[in-house]
C-alpha cells in the first residue's frame, strides 16, 4: 500500500481511499450534476475525467503537457531541507516538483496532496488564498474540480515544514501535465489480485512500493556483474538469438521462421556454443548477458524467456570459477540490498562468510545415510537402498515420496541416482549460500573428470535458499571424450524416445469399446 503523509485526521468517507477519499474533498461532482466516480463504473468514470480534460483546455491549459521545468526530485527536497523544524516556511525557496497524484484531500480553504515521483514522495500544501494570488482567480477551484488522484501533476512554490512535521510545497502553481483516464487501485489496500499484478505490471509498480524496489535492485544486481567482470579484464560481447541448430543445453527449443531464407530457426536456447569459439578464435575472458528462450513448463522458478550471464576464462578451472562467482554475489548482495547479510522470506542468508563447499554425496549422506557412491555400479543395489531412503526421509509427504522413487526407479545409471536422491531430499534445506560439488560424470557431459576421483566431475552448483543459482565447471576440452558422452547422450534419448512412442502404439492397440 502506498504511504500517504497527508495533514489531519482523515474523515470516514475519506479513508477508504482512492476515488471514496476525493469525493469528500468535491473533486468529483462539477456544477452541471456530474455524477460522483467512488459509485461508478469504469466507463462512467473514464467519461467524468475526459470531460475535465475538456475543462483543463476550455481554461487554456493542455491537459497532456509537452515538458515541465523540474527543479527537485522529492528526495533531494527531502534531504536538503531536512533540517527545516516544524511550523518553519523558507519563503526564499523556489522549487519546482513533478510527479504523480497518490492522495489528495480537500479541508475547507486548504488542500493536501501527496505528490510521487521516481524518487520518493512528498506533499503538497495548497493554500487557496496563497495559489489564487498567484496562479489567478479559480486556480484552487481547478484543483478541486479537475486534479484526481493518478493525474501527473507539476507544482512550484516554497517549501514549510508543517506543525506535525511533513515536509511540503507551499504551492504557487499548479499545472495537469497528464490527466488520468482511469482511477489508481484501492490505495489503502493496494493492488492484491495477483494476476492483475502480473498482466498489469504498470499497475503494480504504481502501487507497490517493493515492485519498484525489485525492478532497482536487478537493475544494480546486473550493472553490479558487468562492472566486476569488466574490472577482471572480461570483453561483453553479443552472440545470435536465432539459431539454426539448438545447443548448449538440453532443452526444448522455441521454433520460429524464416521469410526471406524460407527455412526454420530456433531461438537459442544458451549463449554457450558461440561464447565458446570465441575463446577458440583467442578472446581469453568473455561473458554475454543474454537472454535464453526455452519452450518448456512455466512455474515460480521457470519462465520460458530469462537472462543469464555466461562466462569463459582460459586457464582456469572450476576452482577459479568458485572464487570469481563467491565474489561476483557478494558484490551484487552488497550493491541491492547494502549489506552482504540478506533477509529472504524470514531468513538471514550470509553472504559475507566463505561459502560452504561439499560433495553432493556427502550432501546425500547427511540427509539420508546413503553414501551412493559406494555402490560402484551396482546400479540395483543403489535403487533399493535410494527407496529405504526416500520412504524413511520422506515419510511425512507421501506424494513427494512417490514421486522420487518414481525417478530413482527408472535412473539409468547410479550417477543418476544420486542427483535424484539429492534433489529430493537435500536440496530444499541449502539455504546458506553452498557450493556443491562432484557431480556424477553421468549428468555432466560437459564437465572434465575430476583428476583424482573416478566417477564424478569437477563441477559445482551453488545453493542459497534452497535453489540453485550458478553452475560451473572445469571445461572438458578432450574432443574425443566430448564426443562419446554426447554419443551415449543421443542415443539414450533416442532410446527414451523409442520407448515413449512404443509405449503410445501399445496404448492406441490396447483400446476398446462397446
């Protein structure tokens, strides 16, 4: 909800905010009968404002201004006279403000408004006597009659700070600079339908102040990720979106066309294979943030459309890469939020310590007491001990139970089961930033073997709250070896698809009716 800093006690019918709170102030009833907008339709109310529109141009004033000489920002009003003591005007000041209508409340021969821009917020102190005087006879009947809340307005004049402390604009001049169509959301309440907020961000970011602080936080988050690479002597380039052939990444491509080529393309569905020749063709550092397209399920934690930052440093391995990300999200921490130590969903997240570092099948252990890994290949022998696992770990949540086992059922491997097994039951509970390393080669096609421990590689993915945020490893730059794991790959989803469509003929043979 919007904070409005407005002065007095506000009366009952004002308190409900929004369209309600300026009807007691007359703002929505004109001389000829207009009809109040707190108890009409959308089209009505956008009917009563393009009408005041019309009165704004009968009066001589252009209701969609061209430009505005803005003087201050709120926040710089709001720091430079901070020291200004209550019941205080400076008379000498000439300020000019901009921004949008939040509250507006009308008291006899004084009108309050809460003015916000992209900075802050600050009010209005309209004094009808006082604008009349300087603006013209009928100056404050204007801002009565046809100034609603949503409207853009400019305002000039001095600056008080009144008898209960609010800092204001002594208003001398008022000016429309866009007149709203449509009333803001319920002010006091803000916007709470969910999808709304998502269909209507512009809404959204009006209303809520922590949207806004969002947007401002992933904007310092990404400038905070360029800046650090680029000190460390990285090139940003920019690679295709449309691709002939999808790679870099198992997923499920979004398919578009040609005209002029007459053929297919896909949009990319990672940034890697191009970022990759570069290094080839001897840029040593280079990182893309790029967006990635991939046509697959949507949920809190997948959207079909997102922004990564992808990077590739030579002579470096997964070591390197630990200490450059470790530092990369502290910065950005510190950068968004001013502190290294972060507040998420009731948690204290510590990003200032090291970050923990520990093998997923230590992970694994510690969850369940399952050491995965000594089973070799006794791929049997570590699915029955995988389901003990999961029906003793799990037991409160049957389904999440049933799930699990379904996967660790048809793991192809005991590197698969594994990952399975530290999805379902350690995963959630990283909510310190962790490091979790030596993944199965089975799920690493990418990944060098680890140079000391057979079976796994030297890969991470970095933890905090419960999800992963970063993956990395030593690159594999054996070709030979590249090209067998991505063999064994295509041929077992060739063989997943075999299987499903299979599956589908016996379904379609089995079928029947009376």
């Amino acid at each position: 909800a919007v904070h409005t800093a407005a002065e007095g006690k506000k009366p009952k019918a004002q308190q409900k905010g929004g369209e309600k709170a300026e009807k007691k102030g007359g703002s929505e009833k004109k001389k000829g009968g207009r009809p109040a907008q707190s108890a009409s339709s959308p089209e009505e109310i956008r009917a009563v404002r393009l009408q005041k529109a019309d009165d704004l141009r009968a009066a001589g004033q252009e209701p969609y201004a061209y430009r505005f000489e803005r003087s201050h920002y709120t926040s710089e009003l709001q720091e430079q006279y901070g020291p200004l003591e209550a019941g205080v005007e400076d008379e000498s000041a000439h300020v000019a403000v901009a921004g949008r209508v939040m509250a507006k409340r009308v008291m006899g021969k004084v009108a309050f408004v809460v003015l916000r821009d992209d900075r802050g917020t600050v009010q209005l102190y309209v004094d009808r006597g006082r604008l009349d005087a300087a603006a013209g006879e009928g100056a404050f009947a204007s801002l009565k009659a046809n100034v609603d809340v949503g409207d853009i307005i400019g305002a000039a004049g001095s600056v008080k700070r009144t008898e209960k402390g609010e800092l204001s604009v002594v208003t001398q001049h008022l000016t429309v600079l866009t007149k709203s169509l449509q009333p803001l959301p319920d002010k006091w309440h803000g916007l709470a339908d969910v999808e709304k907020r998502y269909r209507q961000r512009y809404l959204d970011m009006i209303v809520t102040d922590e949207t806004r602080a969002t947007f401002r936080a992933r904007s310092k988050i990404v400038s905070t990720i360029r800046r650090h690479l680029e000190d460390k002597g990285f090139l940003e380039v920019e690679t295709p979106v449309l691709e002939s052939v999808a790679g870099g990444a198992d997923a499920r491509p979004f398919v578009t066309y040609h005209n002029t080529l007459r053929r297919d393309f896909t949009l990319r569905i990672a940034t890697e294979l191009h970022l990759k020749r570069m290094v080839v063709g001897g840029f040593e550092r280079v990182f893309e943030l790029g967006r990635i397209f991939r046509n697959e399920g949507i949920s809190a934690r997948h959207n079909p459309e997102f922004t990564t930052v992808e990077l590739y440093q030579a002579y470096a391995d997964y070591n390197d890469m630990m200490e450059l990300t470790e530092a990369i999200i502290r910065d950005c921490a510190v950068a968004s939020t001013g502190s290294a130590i972060v507040e998420y969903q009731g948690t204290s997240i510590d990003f200032n310590k090291p970050f923990r570092r520990v093998t997923m099948n230590d992970l694994v252990k510690e969850a369940t007491g399952v050491d995965v890994l000594a089973f070799g290949s006794d791929l049997d022998g570590a699915k029955a001990a995988a389901a003990s696992a999961l029906a003793s770990t799990l037991a409160d949540d049957r389904s999440a139970v049933r799930a699990a086992a379904a996967k660790v059922g048809a793991a192809p491997s005991v590197g698969h089961v594994l990952n399975e097994l530290f999805e379902a039951t350690a995963e959630a509970s990283l909510m310190q930033p962790t490091f979790v390393l030596e993944h199965p080669t089975e799920i690493s096609p990418l990944a060098k073997p680890h140079r000391s421990k057979p079976g796994v590689t030297e890969r991470f993915e970095l933890f905090a709250a419960g999800r992963e945020h970063a993956n990395s490893f030593s690159e594999l730059t054996d070709p030979v070896e590249q090209r067998r794991r991505f063999e064994e790959q295509h041929a077992r989803h060739k063989a997943d698809a075999d299987a499903a469509r299979a599956a589908a003929a016996a379904e379609a043979a089995a079928g029947g009716g009376d």
